[in-house]
C-alpha cells in the first residue's frame, strides 16, 4: 500500500527544503510555491481519508514500521486512528489558510521564503507528530518542532518577539526534558529489544506504583504545558501577542492539541493507573482553567491575548472532558480537539486582518466597524459564536457532549464549567460590540471590507463547522472507537 | 630486561610522534617560509591520516573483543583504545582545516613567538611577514599523546603520558598572533594550574603505589579485591588522581583555567583543546576508574574506597553542571560561553561516568564525537567573524555577543550551521547532541535510584538552553547595528571544515546507528 504517512511528511520537508533553494530571482514567487505544495499536501490527506475505514476508527491505519535505531529501541512506526485523522485534516486545511492569511505581510521576498518555508516545515511536524506510534518518535518530533516555531516567532513579529520566542522555547525545552527522563525510565520498564519504544509494546506494562505516577506526572507536564493549562499557560498571550497571526493560528489551533492528544494516547494509554489516581486533581485544574482563561479574557485589552485566553479556557474544556473518563466526555473531548481548531483559527486569522487594516490590536482602537465593513462583522459574529459554543455550529456539540457526559461522574467540575460557557458569552459579545459596534471611530473610515482572499480563509472554516452543527454524526463515529478504547484502559485497570 | 614490545600495534602513535619529529627537523631546515608552511602542513595532514587509517587498520584485524598487552602491563590496546584513538585522529583532522586559514595573507599565529609583544622586535617580523610554523608539530605531539593516553593502563605511565601532550598544549595556547598578552597570560595560567594538578594526581599516584605495592591498574584491582590493608591510602590516593585528570576534562572545581585559555588562545587552537583533550582526559578516567577502582572487578563484595571514587565522580558531576551552567548564563562573550559550556558538558559526561555501567561506555565515546564535531564547528565560526577597519581590513576576532547581532541575514549559512552545533549543545531532538544526552541519562538511570541525579541534569540542560538560545537570538532576530565593524572572512578550510561538522550533526542526529554499533563494540571490552 502507498506509504500516505511518510509521504504527508515528506511532501512539506521537501517544499521547504525546495524554497530554500530556489534561485533568487524566483524568491518573489515563493509565497506561491509554497502554496502550491500545502495545496497538494491537502490533495493527498483527502485521497488518504477517502481510504481510510471508518468502520474501524479505533485500529491504527496506514501503519508503517521501519527500524530507525534499533540500539535504542526506536523505529519509525506511523499509524493513524480517528482522532489522529481528523488531526491531521485540520492540519493540512488551516496549513494553506494560514498561507493566504499571510500572503501580503512581507514584501522582502527572502524574507517571505523563509516565513513560508518555515511554515511549510511545522506542517511536517504537525503531520508526524500526530502519526507518530513510537514514544521516542513522538518525543523527537515533539521537541524539534519547537525550533520551526522558535524561528517562526522569534523572526516575525512585534517589538517584544524575542522575549516570546526565547520563553516559548524555555517552556517547551522544559517540559519536554521532564518528559524525556520518564520516557528513558520507560524504556527500562518495557521488553527491550530494537522495537522497544513502540506504542504498541509499552500499553499494559505491569509498574509498580509510585515509578508510574511519576512518569505519568512527567508526561503530563509536558502536555499540561501544551495544551495551556492554569498556571502552565504564562508562555501563551505573550506569543500570541507578539507572534504573527498565522503562525499562533496554527500553534493554537493544531499544534497545542499535541498537549491534549498526548494525554489521550499516551499518557493515559500507558500510565492508566496513575491518570485515575491524578484526575481528581486534574479535574480541578481543569476547571479553574476554563474559569481563569474567561474571566482573563473578559479582562483583556488586547484582541490576540483575548482569544489566546479563550483557548486557555477551552482547552480547560477537553481535559475535563478526557479525565472524567467516560464514553461521551472523551468522545466530545476528541471532537472538540478538531472544531476548536477550526474556530479559534479562524478566529486568530480574523483578529489578524483586523490589525493588519488598523495597524493595531487594541480593542481601544476600534469601534463602529460594521458600518464600515458588514461582511467583516458578519463573519466575525459567526465565529465569535462558535467560539461561544452556540448551537448549530461544531464546538456547541463537542462542549454539550462534555459537559453531559461529564456530569454524572464529576458534577460540581461540570456544573462551575458552564459557569465559564456563560462566561464566554460575556467576552465573545463584549468585544464584539466594542470593536464593530457603537460610534464609528473616524479613523476608520473608509477600511476596506475584506478581500476575497480573506473571506476564501474564513469561509472554509465557517462552512465545515456550520456542516458538522448540523451533522456531526460522520465525525463522532471517528472517535468513537479510540475513545472507547481510552476509556477501557482506565476501566480495566488493575487498582 | 627490556620489554618484549609490539612494535606493530603502536602503529598510530609511531606516525604520529615521527611525523612531529620530521615536522622540528623541516622547521629548522627549510628556510623558505611558504615552503616551509606548505611542507608542514602536508606533512600534519598526511600524519593524522596515516594515524586514522591505522586505527581503522588495527580495528579491522584486531576484530572486536581482543585486547593485545603491548609491553606486559603498562600500555595495551583494545577496541576502547582504539575508538578514542579514532575520535581524536577525527578531531585533530578538523581542526588542521582551522588551523591552516589565512586571513588577509596572514595566519592565527604568531610569527615570531620569542619576541616581546608589543617591541620592536615583533612590529619588525610581522612587517617581514616571517612565519613559524611550529605550531604543526606541535600540535602532533599533542594528538600523539592524546592518543597515547587512552592505551595507559599504569598510573606513573599515565602521569608521563599526560605530560607528553599537556606540554605542547601550553606552548600553542600562548602563540596567538593578535591579543598576545592575552594569550600568553592564557598559557601561563594553564601551564601554573595545570603543573600543579599534575603534581596533585602524582602525590595521589604515589599513595596508591604504596597501598598496592604496584603500579598497574590490574595489580591495583586485586589489591582491593583482596582486601590489602592500608585502605586510608588508596581512598586518598585516588581522590587526589581524579583531581589531575578531571583538571584535563575542565570538570569543576577545578575548571578556573579554561574560560581563561579558551578566551585567550588562538581559537583554532581553542577548538582542537576543547574537542580532543576532553576526549583523551575521558578514555583515560574511564580506563582508570572502570579498571583500577570499578566494583565490577572485586570478586570479594564491597570495598569501600570505591564508594568513595564513586560518590566524588558523582559530587563533581553535579558540581560541573551547575557552575557551567549557571556561569555561562553570566558571559557576554562567545568563547566564555562555549568554555562554560564545557564546563558543563564535563558534567555531563561525568553523569554517565558515575553509573560505572556498559551503557556509559557506549554513551561516552558517542557523546564526545558529537561534542566534539560541533565544539571544533563552533570555534571554527569564532574565528570567521572579525572586526574590519575603515579601509576594511580584517582585524581581530569579535567573539563579543553583540557583535555578532544580524549575523544570519548577512551569512545565513555560516549562522545556520553556528545555531545547528548551539542547539546540539543544547540537546535538542535531530541534532546529535539529543541521541548523546539521551544515551548518558539512559546510562545513569539504569540504576533507577539515580533519578535525582538525572533530575538534575535535566534542569541544568533546560537552563543552559537560555544562554544558547541568547546567540541564536542575536545572530537572527536582532538586526544588524548601524556601522557595525565586524565580517565574517573567507576561510575556505574553515568553510569546509564548517560544512562537515554541520552534516556530521545531523546525520548522527538523524542516523545514529552506525555509529552507536561501533561504540557498542567498544563497550563490550570490559565488561565481557
């Protein structure tokens, strides 16, 4: 069979690599290069889903095992379930997006073929990341992608970058070196051999106790770090502040789901013991989460802290939703992984045009936009309130199928977690009124509404959540299975 | 009696040392400067090549698990030996690519080093353009008993040994051309530091020679495994030999030397020290403490002195991982920063020393091949960058920090591959340097108790991440300072010696295993 993972991974490596080559006089046209692999990228992650059996979402398809370093036990293992694909399908959609999104903010062409190439780089991390079967692969991968984005912020964006990036990189490098002395310990635990690291071999190791809570508590560290949670999530606003908004378009909505991924797949699959010991302090943390990520963002004044809060507060959703450990909780944990994606990227992309036509972010700066430019207030209204969960639109079902399937095992967590639903209602609307509401603020007059290739960014996005508000049914059957199979490692435990 | 010596197995050294002796006879013969230049370094390259396919030699006939006793029991060579023989060989080679760049018509060093900086005297050489070039045989010298040094299995030999290459080291840290005061307070502060940790390790030698009543590492052993008394010797005796050879490695406490020398050194010089003698003080303290003091050698359970050589292996480790670490955080000069790097990198190594376990023995040499690579690639990039003046002449090294603002918009590819070895440094993924972190930490975590010991590490790794991550900060993200006054040079060996340094970090990052077989191989030896 056509190896679809590796070829998803090496299609973007080889653009990159392709752009940083091209002779000069071509740099101008790199923007469209670059486009044009992201584009067939896509092309190729369509022909491989159309292959992909649905009917059994919870096996790992495409597998591909190839020896990588037999000595340490390491192969080059690939394989993707249901919530692996729809991950890699929001990372090969927003990948093109964030492209457009970005088409006109560098008229240096090197400097435009580096942003590109750069982006076409975290794509193929994003694509390994989330096939990746091996722990050591995994590891890899999540730690070498820390230096695309490193680059990415530390090269391209506000006055104080340099603080963002080198704290980003602390933070991560952190993590993951707490990370990699758990997954070193958990070499020691396993079989052995030149196939010791795959996934598939460390699942139902027999630990004793205490070494399994603290390799848990590595792992889950790393991730926590990640998928932002309360009081990891201090590296955020600032990037998101500062990085351009394509590249924390993408950070946000694809790669921090590597935090909450991590957790379903890893974390849990092969510390099952300890993540039920854990999760009623997880709960909790959790909840303050989502709590903390609202009120801050109520509290915001700047327009990409303010959605960058949001995300705190979602993804304090999905651990929720993944560490109550039931059927219908994981499963809207998994999905809403793939709708927040769409949301708050297309959210972040939005508040990007936003500030490229004003030159500034503050919401201070705005006022009685709609008037001016209609469309722009339509669409931003629209996912402002996917961001707020309304129903019709994707997030409103994977946050309902949390927050119910949560409520019999954990009630009080869920009960303060709408709290901060409601909540979001208040900041969503807040700062919508206060940007396109209200007395138009003459400086604005006359702002362009948006392009065509700004609605051809958002309109995608818009289209696929309103469809699966509707029908969600084709989606959820994807992460039905692997969400039982997360639920069962914590059911079957032996204490 | 004389030894009955295999005269065929000391092949390597044999080039070595005869080539630095044709290299005096060449220096004092050859009258032609540009000749004579010419004829040293054919003959230094053609030397350390020989040596190199020696070793390969011997690596292909001796097979793997053979160890041949040269000369009874004060030298042998085994498949350890000869590994490190190897890397050093490979380090050496780099480093002549270094050695051997001119800027501006003009070499790094000095072109008459006995005249007094700053006299009439050296302003008169230079304007001749005189040229020494007995930096070359110098510098064969020291490789040859680097190389030496990884064979010794006795511990006076040990002792001469270390002086036969720290001698030559003293002398090429003092010629740099420019900053000579700099340099030559360097050599001096090296060469004081250095004699003293010499005699220190020789009053310890001379205390276990009087608890083992024998030198040899082997004779050493059964005494302990025999339970011989006078055990307070031998405890303090060995304590004070690891002071001499942890000087070597740069391993705090007693690391004050080497931000001094590397900073004041001619940086082609600086490279080759960093990456080879590491090396050689590595091979040597392993063959010493896994032979000598290792408990896997007593049939007789717990001896106590051991521990002892355990335990101060385990103190310094941690000690040398924290000064460097926290030291290099305070520097604003790239040399100072890579020496306080290795400050911490000798911790590093100590770290998997300490487990006294095969894993470490196959982790060490990989660890210091991909330290060393990308430690001779970083100094190479040092000694391109420099300040011009206003008629753009190229001048000094600009090793400060801000010097180096905007580096990679105007030379990305010597930038890049300068943030390739920071971050193999650093031990992130795909560079080599994370294969080689995560085969020292896998060494000390086979005993689990030794979690704290890793925990360590690994915050002393995260935090050194900082000040890496502070140059690739100012190459990149910086822009250049109006009426900047630095450039990077010509060099066309630097170049290519920068270019093979970069793929090697990457191919070992991405490929290990070819490598790792070959240091498995090696590791086997002493623990059959």
């Amino acid at each position: 069979m056509f190896p679809f993972l590796t070829a998803l991974i090496l299609l973007p490596a080889v653009g990159a690599l392709a752009l940083m080559v091209l002779p000069r006089t071509w740099r101008a046209r790199s923007r469209h290069f670059a486009l044009a692999f992201a584009v067939a990228e896509f092309v190729l992650a369509a022909v491989m889903v159309s292959q992909f059996d649905a009917t059994r979402a919870g096996t790992h398809q495409f597998a591909e095992v190839y020896p990588w370093i037999p000595q340490i036990g390491t192969s080059w293992a690939l394989g993707i379930d249901g919530i692996a694909l729809l991950m890699i399908v929001l990372a090969v959609t927003l990948t093109p997006l964030a492209m457009l999104a970005a088409w006109k903010e560098d008229a240096d062409p090197s400097r435009q073929m580096r942003y590109f190439a750069l982006i076409l780089v975290l794509q193929a991390f994003m694509v390994g990341i989330f096939a990746a079967r091996d722990v050591f692969l995994f590891y890899v991968l999540f730690e070498a992608m820390l230096v695309p984005l490193y680059f990415l912020i530390g090269t391209f964006g506000g006055a104080r970058r340099r603080q963002a990036a080198v704290s980003f990189l602390l933070y991560g490098l952190a993590g993951g070196l707490i990370m990699l002395v758990a997954v070193i310990a958990l070499y020691f635990y396993g079989g052995g051999g030149p196939e010791a690291f795959l996934t598939a071999n460390l699942v139902g190791l027999d630990i004793p106790v205490v070494p399994e809570r603290l390799m848990f508590i590595g792992f889950f560290i790393a991730f926590a770090i990640k998928a932002p949670m309360v009081p990891l999530h201090t590296w955020l606003p600032d990037v998101a502040e500062q990085a351009r908004p394509g590249t924390t378009a993408l950070l946000v909505a694809v790669l921090d789901k590597v935090g909450t991924f991590g957790m379903l797949t890893l974390a849990i699959a092969l510390f099952p013991n300890a993540a039920a010991w854990a999760a009623p302090v997880i709960i909790p943390l959790a909840v303050v989460s989502v709590i903390y990520g609202a009120l801050a963002a109520i509290g915001q004044t700047h327009m990409m802290r303010l959605v960058a809060f949001t995300s705190v507060s979602h993804f304090g959703i999905m651990v929720l939703g993944i560490f109550v450990f039931t059927q219908t909780a994981v499963e809207g944990a998994a999905f809403y992984m793939f709708n927040h994606g769409l949301s708050t990227g297309a959210l972040f992309l939005l508040v990007g045009f936003l500030v490229s036509r004003r030159g500034s972010a503050l919401i201070s700066d705005f006022g009685g936009l709609q008037k001016v430019t209609p469309v722009f207030a339509g669409l931003f209204l629209i996912v402002g309130l996917s961001a707020l969960a309304l129903p019709g639109l994707s997030p409103f079902v994977s946050e309902i199928m949390v927050l119910v399937g949560g409520f019999e095992v954990a009630r009080v967590a869920v009960i303060v977690a709408t709290a901060g639903v409601v909540l979001a209602a208040v900041y969503v609307l807040w700062a919508y009124q206060r940007v396109f509401h209200g007395a138009t603020n003459p400086e604005l007059d006359g702002t362009p509404d948006l392009s065509l290739r700004e609605r051809l960014v958002v309109a995608p996005l818009i289209g696929v959540m309103l469809v699966l508000g509707f029908v969600p049914a084709s989606a959820i059957d994807l992460v039905r299975e692997p969400a039982a199979t997360v639920v069962s490692y914590v059911a079957e435990r032996e204490r | 009696m004389t030894p009955d010596i295999q005269w065929l197995y000391l092949l390597p050294l044999l080039v070595t040392f005869g080539a630095g002796v044709v290299g005096i006879l060449v220096e004092s013969f050859v009258r032609h400067h540009e000749n004579r230049r010419g004829i040293q370094i054919a003959l230094t390259v053609a030397a350390i090549l020989g040596a190199l396919a020696s070793v390969v030699g011997l690596w292909i006939t001796l097979g793997s698990d053979s160890s041949v006793s040269i000369d009874g029991s004060t030298i042998a060579l085994d498949s350890h030996s000869l590994l490190w023989q190897g890397l050093i060989a490979l380090f050496a080679l780099m480093s002549i690519g270094v050695f051997t760049a001119r800027t501006s018509g003009e070499d790094a060093f000095v072109p008459l080093a006995a005249s007094t900086p700053g006299s009439s005297d050296e302003a008169l050489a230079s304007r001749r353009g005189m040229l020494q070039t007995e930096v070359y045989p110098l510098m064969l010298f020291a490789v040859g008993g680097m190389m030496m040094f990884t064979m010794v299995q006795d511990i006076f030999a040990l002792f001469v040994v270390l002086e036969v290459f720290s001698l030559p080291l003293y002398l090429l840290v003092g010629l740099a051309r420019r900053r000579r005061l700099l340099s030559q307070e360097a050599a001096l502060k090296y060469f004081l530091t250095g004699a003293f940790a010499s005699a220190v390790y020789l009053f310890g030698a001379a205390l276990v020679f009087g608890f083992a009543g024998a030198s040899s590492y082997q004779a050493i052993a059964s005494a302990l495994a025999s339970g011989a008394p006078s055990q307070e010797l031998v405890v303090l005796g060995s304590a004070l030999m690891l002071v001499g050879l942890l000087f070597k490695l740069g391993a705090a406490p007693f690391h004050a030397w080497t931000p001094d020398a590397y900073q004041g050194a001619p940086t082609a010089v600086t490279g080759f020290m960093a990456a080879a003698t590491k090396a050689a003080a590595v091979a040597a303290l392993v063959r010493l403490v896994y032979l000598a003091f290792a408990p896997e050698q007593e049939a007789l359970g717990i001896v106590f002195p051991l521990d002892t050589v355990v335990w101060s292996l385990v103190a310094f480790a941690v000690v040398s991982m924290v000064v460097g670490t926290v030291m290099a955080l305070a520097q604003d000069d790239i040399k100072r920063i890579l020496a306080y790097s290795s400050i911490a990198h000798a911790g590093f190594l100590l770290v998997a020393v300490s487990s006294f376990t095969q894993e470490a023995l196959q982790a060490l040499p990989f660890y210091m091949a991909v330290y060393g690579i990308a430690t001779v690639g970083a100094f190479a990039v040092v000694s391109l960058v420099r300040h011009r003046d206003e008629d753009g002449a190229w001048g000094a090294e600009a090793s400060a920090l801000e010097h180096w603002a905007g580096l990679g918009r105007r030379s990305p590819f010597i930038a890049g591959a300068m943030t390739l070895f920071l971050f193999s440094f650093a031990g992130i993924p795909l560079t080599a340097g994370f294969v080689g972190k995560f085969l020292a930490f896998r060494a000390a975590l086979t005993d689990p108790s030794n979690w704290w010991l890793v925990a360590i590490a690994v915050v002393m790794s995260a935090a050194a991440a900082f000040f890496y991550a502070r140059v690739v900060v100012a190459m990149f993200f910086r822009e250049t300072p109006a009426g900047s006054v630095t450039g990077i040079t010509a060099g066309r060996t630097v170049r290519v010696v920068i270019a093979i340094a970069a793929v090697l970090t990457i191919l070992l990052g991405v490929f290990p295993s070819g490598a790792l077989s070959l240091a498995e191989t090696g590791a086997e030896l002493f623990f059959l």
